[in-house]
C-alpha cells in the first residue's frame, strides 16, 4: 500500500524503522549495514527526512545520530500510517475480535526494532485465551497483510526484550 505512494524504498524503511516506534534510533553506517545499502541513499534519505522535520539530528560524542520528530505535527498521522502498511491495525482487530480475555498486545522483535523483515511477532497477554483460534488466526493474518504473524501467548509481560505496546485493555 505505502509502497505504491513512497517509491523510494530507503524512504519507507526509515519511515518504517523510526515511526513503527520511537525510540528507535540510528546513526549512517549504522543504518547502511542493516539495510544493506550505500551510506550515499541512506544519507540522502536522512537529509531529506530531517530537513522536512520528520526526523532530530541528535550528537552522541563524534556522531550524528537521528531519531523520530515526536513534536512534528503528523507524527502520530505518520506512526499511524506505518502501522496500517505492516497490517498492526489488522491484527489488532482480528486478535480482540474472538480471543478471550486480552489485556495487552504488544509487537516483539524485528518489528519492535524497526527492521521490516516480513515476520511480526506478536505476545498477547491475558488470561484464558483462544488458543484454537489463533492457530487458525496465523494463515488468515498473513494472507490479509502479506507478512508472516508468529503469536506468542503469556499470563504476564516479562520487559526483557524490545518491544512494543500497540493495545491495552483499560
């Protein structure tokens, strides 16, 4: 979807690695490596996106490093954006529709970090949950948004890991 609109592939994925959660941070090789691109398309896309105000330039000793501009005033339009191009939206509506009891949902692993790599891992905690549905829930996701959905289910939240809180029962 996002795809068709931002030609630029470098341009999605820093959209994607800054605003799927904030406190991703990067520095130029640092991104370069994990993209697997030139630091020439990754600086240019920087330059472009910071001076636009969508991303701080930020010192850290020797280096520039970069950060999402959560004061922009389409940060959370943008963040939203991104969530509806990974499909998040989807799965948290698939998730609450039949799942039992789910006190939170929370986005671990390359996601939480802001690496695009096809596969969302997703912890769902809470009590007494639907496990024969989100078997079945796994292939449905993945045909809808064209990523691999991996669910883990827990009682508690264990915060030692990157992580992500996209739901919250109140």
């Amino acid at each position: 979807m996002l795809n068709k609109l931002i030609t630029s592939k470098t341009r999605l994925r820093l959209l994607i690695k800054f605003f799927i959660n904030q406190a991703n941070r990067g520095y130029l090789n640092g991104l370069a490596s994990e993209f697997n691109e030139s630091t020439n398309s990754i600086r240019k896309e920087l330059n472009n996106l910071s001076e636009a105000g969508y991303l701080e330039k930020y010192k850290d000793n020797n280096k520039v490093g970069y950060k999402a501009n959560v004061k922009h005033p389409l940060f959370e339009v943008l963040q939203k954006v991104v969530f509806k191009h990974l499909g998040i939206e989807e799965i948290v509506e698939r998730v609450l529709e039949r799942m039992g009891d789910v006190n939170q949902i929370y986005i671990i692993g390359d996601y939480a970090k802001g690496l695009d790599t096809g596969r969302i891992e997703v912890l769902l905690i809470g009590d007494q949950l639907n496990t024969e549905y989100i078997q079945g829930l796994q292939s449905k996701i993945k045909d809808l948004i064209n990523r691999e959905v991996t669910f883990y289910l827990a009682s508690k939240f264990e915060n030692n890991q990157a992580h992500i809180l996209i739901y919250e029962d109140k």
